[in-house]
C-alpha cells in the first residue's frame, strides 16, 4: 500500500493552493489516501462567503485565470469526490480569525483539528508543506 500523503497548507497564494489542489487531488484519485491541512492565510481561501476575488498571487495566477484553468477548490472537491482525501481547518487558525466550521465552503472541510495531531499522523506517510 502507498503510504499517505499529508499536505500542511498556510499560504494563501494561488499559485501555491492550486499545486496543493492538484497535487492532492491526483494523488487521492490514484488511490492514495490524502489529509490536507488548512491553516493561517489558506483558511480564508475556504470561505464559503468570498466577495469577489478568492485569489491572490503573481503573474501565473493572472495566467490561470484568464485561461480558466480549473478552480483550485473544485479540484479539492473532486478529489474528496474520487479518493480518499480528509481536508481538516487549524483549530487555532479558525480561533484567531474569528471564524466556524460553518463559514467554509460545504461539504470541503471535514473538521477541525489540531497541528499535533495532524503531524504525529504524518509520520505514517509523506508530508509536504505549501
């Protein structure tokens, strides 16, 4: 069995979101198990109530959007969809923004934990940070 791939995502950069999206997303979709975590700058990416621009990045972010390159967080979805991915909020990130569970995008985020946790269960597998 392949071990699991753990993604730690704190940038909010879209540059850096839509490598985590579609490295997890790929990896999920060829049957190896995926945990994503969402901390600091990345947890706004997953509001649920983004007015306007989700996104920030440099100039290959304003290449992926003018050529309508697949939404980093339909490839997460589609991910949890195919595979076997868990996406998890920081629960300290959430606590410092001010924000719940229920302000993510539905049916994304699985729950909220702890960045304990999460690493000590990386030890079973792959991390990669973004």
């Amino acid at each position: 069995m392949t071990p699991p791939l753990f993604i730690l995502l704190c940038s909010g950069e879209h540059e850096k979101i839509q490598m985590a999206a579609m490295t997890a997303s790929v990896a999920a979709v060829s049957d190896r198990p995926v945990e994503v975590f969402v901390s600091m700058n990345a947890l706004a990416v997953f509001r649920k109530d983004v007015d306007g621009q989700r996104y920030s990045g440099g100039n290959f972010s304003k290449v992926m959007k003018e050529r309508n390159v697949p939404d980093a967080i339909e490839l997460f979805g589609q991910g949890k969809m195919l595979g076997e991915m868990k996406i998890f909020a920081c629960s300290m990130a959430l606590d410092v923004a001010q924000m719940e569970l229920d302000d993510l995008v539905e049916d994304l985020v699985d729950d909220a934990g702890g960045l304990t946790k999460f690493l000590s269960d990386a030890e079973s597998g792959q991390l990669i940070v973004f």
